[in-house]
C-alpha cells in the first residue's frame, strides 16, 4: 500500500510517498480502509522531531483517520462494511490502518469522511476539556484563544453547542471571518485582549478559557477569569511553555487545569467513546464540521501527490 513517510526530520518538505506493506491486525485491532486523514499541529512537530513522541525514522505520521471497516475482533461493536472515524495516534497517512476498539468510534452516515477525520483530535479534545476539565455550564462566558486554528474553532462550536456565550480571540482581521463563521458571539485581536474582554463582559471576566497558544498571553489569560474561572491549558502553538505564579491563583481564586486527551485515555482506555457520547447529541449544533475540513486532505490524493504539504503549512498558520 501507498503511505506518506517521514524520512528525514526536516520538515513536511521531507516527506516522501512510498509502498510499504499493509497493517496487520493482531486479532485484537479494528483494520479500517482510510478514505481521509486529518493534518493536525502535532504532525508537523513530528516532521522536525519537535513533539514529545519521537518514533524511529522512518515513519508514517498522523493520528487521525476516517474511514470503512475491513475487519474487526469477533464481539467487538464495529462490522465489516461500517463508517468510523478513529484515533490511532500515529500512522495515519496510508491506505489502511489498525486501530484498538477503543479508539474507534462510529460515523453517522450525515458526516463526510472529511469531516469525520478531522473530529478525534481537535473535538474530542475540546469536549474532554471544555466539559470534565473545565466543568463548563450552560450560560457560561468561554474565551478561546486562537480561534482560526483547529483546536479554537471546534473550540468555539462546541463551546456554543453546550450553550455557553463565547469570545473568540484571532491574531489578525483577516481571521476573524473564520470564528465568525464557527460561531462566536464576539471576535477580538490578540492584541489588547485582556482589556476587549474585561469590557464585554462588564468587568467580570470570563468563566472558562481554552488555551491552546500559551506563550505571551498566558499571564492577561489568569488576568482575565472571572472568578472561579478555569484556564485550560490545550497546548503551546505560540512556541513558548509559560510559567504560573500561583500567588495568582490564590488570591483570585482561579484555576489552572491540564487538559491532556491523549495522556488521559493512558488512564481511562474507553475515554474517547465517552467524550464521542457526549459530543453526539450536539453534533449538528456543534456545527458545520466541514468548517474545520480546511485542515484535512483526503489521504488518497496525498498519496497521490505531495501537495498535502501546503494543507499542513495552512494549519500550521492558524
């Protein structure tokens, strides 16, 4: 089968197309026949040797697929001929993948494959973190930063779905159309953040942040919760891993919480059916998946030609 495959740890420039042999199941795995694949920020961080994980070269990066059923453990849910979308953290740009059970989930016949790879990542993410980390509640004030990218706009639509009012933050005008689009009841500029929201919001704050930037803003972040607010911490795309002064914490009595998915389901292997449970029922007001379709390419014109290249370049610019 045709893969794309990280040779050299130079960049998504570096990748190369090439044969290698088909998965196969060890009897316990789901064998799914990939139709699209998600390009996500950890991938790009793989192809520079940058992530945290750092298989042996060479290697088939990314972690999210859709697709159809070949075969499947005998009692497990799943059927041959069935649509999934799945989570299999690595090796996800080729013609067909193995994945554990519990990290394939199934797709309703009204979401496109497209669409459907780029859900595990970024949505399941923001459930697991706007609602069991972050405890979010209908009526809420949720701030997403980086609302362009993948992680903000699912960001920004669940955060509506489960019926919390929400400021969306982009670093230039030329973004705001996209959380618009997702949603959002404001969009504001990195840029003088702390005071756009202190306004919007009276004074208050917000109730809960998503946070998957860090960097520079981090500190007019703790500054702008309300109190009782959470700040979740999804990631560090500025480039910069920032420190807390706890003193902070104390005193306004915030919260600064982890949200990890996949560090998480190490503890909790049936985490992403429960965070798919949830999602489900608000799926259609959770909005327009194909919105966040931008940054996924159907994995078999990627093996067909290395254009993917320019999908991962625009995420990696959200």
């Amino acid at each position: 089968m045709r893969a794309v495959q990280v040779q050299r740890l130079e960049g998504p420039e570096s990748i190369s197309v090439v044969d290698v042999e088909e998965p196969k199941s060890d009897g316990r795995q789901v064998v799914i026949d990939v139709h699209a694949a998600g390009v996500t920020w950890p991938d790009l961080l793989l192809t520079r040797g940058l992530y945290q994980m750092k298989p042996p070269l060479p290697f088939v990066p990314g972690s999210e697929v859709a697709g159809v059923v070949r075969s499947a453990p005998e009692g497990s849910p799943f059927k041959v001929g069935s649509r999934v979308a799945a989570f299999p953290g690595l090796g996800a740009f080729q013609e067909v993948v193995a994945a554990h059970p519990s990290s394939v989930v199934p797709l309703p016949d009204r979401i496109s494959f497209e669409a459907g790879a780029a859900l595990p990542m970024n949505y399941l993410t923001v459930v697991f973190g706007l609602v069991r980390r972050g405890r979010l509640k209908a009526g809420e004030t949720v701030l997403v930063h980086g609302a362009a990218g993948g992680v903000g706009s699912a960001g920004v639509q669940v955060a509506k779905a489960f019926g919390a009012r929400v400021i969306a933050v982009v670093s230039t005008d030329a973004k705001r159309r996209i959380a618009e689009q997702a949603g959002a009841d404001e969009v504001i500029l990195a840029d003088g953040f702390l005071a756009a929201v202190k306004s919007l919001t009276g004074g208050r704050g917000a109730d809960v942040i998503l946070d998957p930037v860090g960097g520079d803003r981090f500190t007019d972040s703790l500054r702008s919760l309300a109190p009782e607010g959470r700040l979740l911490v999804v990631g560090f795309t500025g480039g910069e891993i920032p420190t807390v002064k706890v003193n902070r914490l104390l005193l306004n009595n915030v919260d600064v919480v982890g949200v990890g998915l996949g560090a998480f389901v190490m503890h909790e292997p049936n985490l992403l059916q429960i965070e798919w449970a949830k999602l489900q029922p608000h799926s259609r007001r959770a909005g327009s998946t194909r919105r966040s379709v931008r940054s996924t390419r159907s994995r078999r014109r990627a093996a067909r030609s290395p254009r993917w290249r320019r999908a991962a370049r625009s995420a990696s610019s959200c």
